[in-house]
C-alpha cells in the first residue's frame, strides 16, 4: 500500500471478494457524520446508533469494517478527506466518486475494470466476464467458486458506479456513468497520489473509469479549476494540474 493509502494493483483480496461497494450505505452514512469527524464516530453512527438500520450488531460491525476497507474513514486520509470535501459539490457525481476510492482501494475491483472500461456502450456484460478479467490479473488466487461470487460481487459494484445499468435476468448493459467537474478532479487527484504528472494524469486507470473523451476530461477539469476544485492549465498543449485546495495542510502539517 503507498503513503496515500492506494492499494497495490498485484496485491489480491479486497472487499469485493465478499461484498460490493456498497454505496448506499456510505451515502447514507455521510449524511449522518459532519465532515471533520473521526473514525470513532463514523464507526459510532454505524454500530451504536444504527444509521444504516442493520437487524445485528453483527451485521452493523461487518458492514463498517467494508466500508472502512473501501473508504478509510480518517479525515487525515487524503483520499478519504477529499472525497468528502467533493461529495456535496453535485450529487450525481457520488457513484462515480465512490467508485473511484474503491478502485485506488481495492485490487479485485480495479482488476475486473477492463471487463467494463473495454466495452461498447450499449453491450452486454456479464458477471462471468468481470470474473474472467480478475482471474487473469490473479491466476489461481482463487477458486472456481469465489471467482463466480467475485464476478457477481463486482457486476454489482460495476452497476453500483453507474457504468452498468440492468437489462434481462443474469444481464447488465453498458452505459457511461455521470462525470461531473467533481469527479473529474478526483480522479486527477487519485493518480496524482499514484505518482503520475500533467497530462499524464488523463490517461490513468481513474481518468478512464471517468468514461469520457479526452477532450471531454479538459473541459470537465477546466470546470473544476474554475470553482477552484483543482488547478487546471492548458497551455500550447502543455497540461499543468495542482491540488492546492484537496492536498491543503491540516493540522499544520503539508500532506
């Protein structure tokens, strides 16, 4: 795991070897927490005061311990932190943002990617391709039979982000997600943290699950500069992108 707490792509295991991403229930719990919160009290509002309106405390534990897996939790996380100093900018953004935190966050999401990001909007994609992608990025890490849960664990995620919608029984249908000024800055500021610079930062895995054209991505992230999300300059094709305000010192310290 880097400094920034991105998982490393060739490292197995992850949450969605048993859950998905489970949006709903971090929107839900982000609703609940005021922004500077620590990780006492989002585990708190998770376990104690039921937020998430779990039947067991056992149940409740668990689904914490996914979330803090997929999401860290810690204001002082960079990636955590700026995720939610973006989830209010638009709202349809949120499963776009939560995705790309799963992505940095979880080796089996981000190896079943290219069963998605590689096909053409309006196909059919299946749970079986999303556990054939995983397998060949971990070639017998897993059974037959966590390879079938993994694919369904991710065809949901995958749906989850918005990039597959549902179409027959045992099928979903690629479509693009909502890219918004917001996720658009996450996304650069995700390989930002994974070392790559200027234009280099629209062609990582995250620039791509953003799911637009390139050209697309410099007007999003012009956007975003504007509203002083990031800092965006494009000049004789030269692309210069800083975070001052996502990587802004806290606690007097420069992260």
């Amino acid at each position: 795991m880097s400094q920034y707490d991105i998982v490393a792509g060739d490292r197995s295991g992850g949450t969605n070897t048993s859950h998905t991403i489970i949006l709903p229930a971090l929107q839900s719990l982000i609703a609940s927490v005021d922004a500077d919160a620590d990780l006492a009290r989002y585990e708190k509002a998770v376990v104690v005061e039921n937020v998430l309106g779990k039947d067991t405390v056992a149940s409740r534990k668990r689904t914490f311990r996914y979330l803090r897996e997929l999401y860290i939790l810690r204001p002082e996380a960079i990636l955590f932190r700026a995720l939610r100093d973006l989830w209010n900018d638009d709202a349809a953004g949120q499963p776009l943002l939560a995705g790309l935190c799963a992505l940095a966050r979880d080796s089996v999401f981000r190896a079943s990617a290219s069963a998605v990001l590689d096909a053409t909007v309006g196909n059919e994609v299946t749970s079986a391709d999303l556990a054939s992608a995983v397998e060949k990025v971990f070639p017998d890490a897993y059974s037959e039979a966590t390879l079938a849960k993994i694919g369904r664990n991710t065809f949901s995620s995958w749906q989850q982000t918005g990039h597959l919608e549902q179409g027959k029984p045992a099928e979903k249908i690629r479509r693009r997600p909502e890219c918004t000024p917001a996720t658009t800055a996450y996304a650069l500021l995700v390989g930002y943290l994974d070392g790559e610079r200027g234009g280099a930062l629209l062609d990582t895995l995250w620039a791509s699950a953003l799911d637009q054209p390139k050209t697309s991505l410099v007007e999003m992230a012009t956007v975003a500069s504007r509203r002083m999300l990031i800092d965006f300059r494009n000049s004789g094709g030269v692309i210069d992108i800083g975070f001052s305000e996502l990587l802004r010192r806290i606690e007097g310290r420069l992260l």
